[in-house]
C-alpha cells in the first residue's frame, strides 16, 4: 500500500511512502498538462542478489482505471496490470527494469531503472591461534 503526498510550489512534487517505510520523492515539470501521464515505481530493496525477493510498485500520476500497463524486467519477465508484482532475479547481472504506461487518451510514456543482481556475499569466519 503506498500513502501519496502531493507538494505544489510552481511544479508539483511527489512524495511517497509504502507500509514498509520505503520513501520515493520525484518532481514533475512545470508544464504538466491534464493529459499526461507519469509512471514512476519503487523497489523493496535497493542491494539485490541473486534469488532476492524484491517488490516492485507502480506509482503512476495520475492514476486511471482506464490506463494499461505493464512491466517488463529485463531478464525475459513481463507482467500485465499488476499495482505490484513480487520478481526475483536468477542470475547475476544488470537489468533494466521498465514501467509501460499507455494513457485513456493513447499517450505512451515509461520509467526505467537500473538494477544491479550480484551473488551473495560468502562470510569466511576461521579461527585464530
């Protein structure tokens, strides 16, 4: 669940935060019109390795039931219609993880970020003479 707070001071700034305590902060241009659409997401964790449970959340303004969208997250995976979708990554590497949104009116427009899957770091514990 994500709780919205919305900031005007000659553009509009976005403040989020998710039951978790995960906060996201963007600003749109001031030359926001009514039939724009801007997607934006937020993930559970920003270090992620290998087989992490990670949750992704779309945060697009403004939201319409009539928009479609969809998520695509660079390793072959493509979710439709999902508000939030829970991904692992099974190999090590960088992905683009993207946010399609198609407005009521036709409009296109994505998000995307970097995500960087590592292997999980070993921790060598010996014992000293």
């Amino acid at each position: 669940k994500q709780n919205l707070y919305f900031l005007c001071n000659k553009s509009i700034n976005v403040l989020t935060s998710d039951d978790d305590g995960y906060v996201s902060y963007w600003k749109l241009s001031p030359n926001f019109s009514k039939d724009d659409v801007i997607p934006h997401f937020v993930m559970s964790k920003d270090n992620v390795y290998i087989n992490d449970t990670i949750r992704f959340t779309q945060l697009i303004f403004p939201r319409n039931p009539n928009q479609t969208f969809y998520w695509s997250f660079g390793d072959g995976t493509i979710v439709y219609g999902k508000d939030e979708y829970i991904h692992k990554f099974s190999q090590e590497g960088i992905y683009s993880v993207t946010l399609n949104v198609i407005a009521e009116n036709g409009q296109k427009d994505t998000f995307s970020r970097t995500v960087v899957v590592q292997n999980k770091p070993t921790h060598l514990l010996w014992k000293s003479k």
